[in-house]
C-alpha cells in the first residue's frame, strides 16, 4: 500500500482476498499470470476491513470471523504510534477521526465529525461532532477528547513518528504539545476548532489517520498511556466500528495474533457486517498461500506473487474474485 495521506510505510502491496468482491480503487492491474497489483495513491484506506465494512463476503453464515494473514511485525496499538500498514490498519479499524476517506472516491467523508465549515483564508476550520457518538463504554465522544488526542500526538514527550503530519496547526512544533497556545480548541461539548500557521489543503485527509485519533475520558485518567499493554487490553475505550477482544503472543516468536469484535456502541454500527475479525501472523508465504488455498485464510498480503502455480489453483478453485 502506498499510504501517502497517513504517512505510513510500505510501498505498493499484492494481495489475495476469497471472500469479497473488491472494488477498483485507486490503479489496479491484472496481469495474464493472475497477479493482482493495488497501489493506493491518496488516503488513509484500509483495504481488509473495507470487506467487513461494506457486508461483500460471502458465507458469513458459515464463516462468521473475517481471517486475515500478515507477514510483518505488530509493535503496537498505540494509534499514535502506528506506523506501518498493519499497526494503521487496526488503529482505524479502533478509533475514528473527524474524517473518514471514502472507499470510492478516496475522498474525505464525515467521520466523528457530522460536518465542518473552514474560513476565507482557509486557516480556520471549525467541526462539529456527531451528536450521539460515543466511546466503546458509554460515554458520549466530546471536542476534547480530540484537544487531548491531538495535543498528544504533537507532544515531544509522546515522540509520535507521525506528529510531522499535524505541524501545519498552529503552535504544534513549539514544544509541549499540552501548551495552551496549541490551536485546537473545544468550543463547546461538540464544536472543535483547528486553527492553522497557514493552509493545508491536505489536512481532512490528516485528521482520517490514527496520528489525530481522539482519547476518551477514561484513557486520559488511566494514566498509562506509554504502556503498550493498556492499548491491547479488552477493556481499552475506542470510537471506532472494532475493539479488541484478545491480543496474545504467539509463543517463541514474539510476533502477536489479534481479535477484534464489532463495538455495539459505534454510532454506525448496524452498517457493520462482520461481527469478528482475526488477524494472524503468517510469516511463510508458501504457508500463507497454502491456508488461504484451504480456505483457512480470507484476507492475505504474505504470498510470493511469482509463484502461479498456486495462483493458478486458486483462481480454478473459485474462491479468487476481483
């Protein structure tokens, strides 16, 4: 993937999915071997859960978890500290920003915020939150939570990799993120102010990406925040259509397999289909290509594109669809 709207690294990425029809988006290409080639070029669009967010799979009757294999290492689910495609992939999957980037368009659609005005000099942008979105605990989703969030992901004591990404908002590279001076106000419970050092016409695009992803009340009084463990907990407060159900190492590897289940209290959550979600570490790619073939894998960017013999076995067997 080319995530050139999150910052985040990887370049463009092969992939086989059997349990969705996936939509042309950004470039695509089939070549006559069967490999599949989708390079996003604008947005923070994660590719696997756009099958469970628009109900395309087949067979979730029999098949209710969506099973997805990656090859790369899980650091963290910090959402301020996501970096690679992965780490970005669940942190949007967890929380939602003020924009959301169509899956079609790539373009920037409502997320948390219902609606947002900017001013003349497009130095002033003022959104305005959905009313009746809440946490994952209940409590409704404020403007500050999104001050607390974007204050810490601009704080030199968070050392987010992606802060570079919000240095267009005024007073965000003066130092402490927590400085009154940062220009992200709570005007009220629902209206959030962003003022600018100067316009940044790609910035609905930023606030899609986990670096401005908001933070509950309850995460903010917990007080461990640089504890990873807290972020992959059950019980960690999140807005988005997803929170985890289990986050566990696998043994000798120190690579992690993750469980997320729908979050009942997302304001969309009747628009999400699948209720499950298991994303398993598969470093092999001859055994990633071998599950997905069996039908033990849904979703999997581990495979050797090279290797058509086995693409060609899947796509006989049709449970290849693009």
């Amino acid at each position: 993937y080319k995530r050139q709207g999150c910052g985040c690294r990887g370049a463009s990425a092969v992939f086989l999915t059997g349990r969705a029809e996936i939509r042309q988006i950004g470039s695509a290409s089939v070549s006559v071997a069967g490999r599949i080639e989708v390079t996003w070029t604008r947005g923070c669009i994660v590719a696997f859960f756009l099958l469970a967010l628009s109900g395309a799979a087949r067979g979730d009757s029999e098949q209710p978890a969506l099973r997805i294999g990656y090859g790369s290492t899980l650091w963290t689910l910090d959402p301020h500290h996501a970096t690679g495609s992965l780490e970005c992939h669940l942190a949007e999957a967890r929380y939602e920003g003020l924009t959301y980037i169509d899956p079609a368009t790539l373009q920037p659609t409502p997320g948390a915020a219902a609606s947002w005005t900017c001013s003349a000099d497009d130095r002033t942008w003022t959104f305005r939150l959905r009313e009746g979105a809440r946490w994952s605990d209940g409590v409704p989703v404020t403007a500050q939570d999104f001050v607390a969030g974007l204050r810490r992901a601009v704080d030199p004591a968070t050392a987010a990799e992606m802060a570079s990404l919000l240095s267009g908002i005024r007073g965000a590279t003066d130092g402490d993120g927590r400085d009154v001076a940062l220009g992200v106000v709570a005007v009220d419970t629902r209206t959030l102010r962003i003022d600018l050092e100067h316009p940044v016409p790609w910035l609905l695009h930023v606030l899609a990406c986990p670096i401005a992803a908001p933070l509950s009340p309850s995460t903010r009084a917990r007080g461990d925040l640089d504890d990873p463990a807290s972020w992959a907990a059950p019980d960690a407060v999140v807005n988005g259509p997803y929170r985890v159900k289990r986050f566990n190492a696998v043994p000798r590897m120190g690579h992690r397999n993750v469980v997320l289940v729908r979050n009942d209290t997302y304001w969309n959550a009747r628009a999400i289909r699948q209720d499950t979600i298991s994303v398993l570490h598969v470093p092999d790619r001859r055994v990633s290509l071998r599950l997905f073939a069996r039908g033990k894998l849904d979703w999997t960017a581990t495979w050797d594109a090279e290797d058509t013999r086995v693409l060609e076995l899947v796509r006989r067997s049709g449970s290849l669809r693009v």
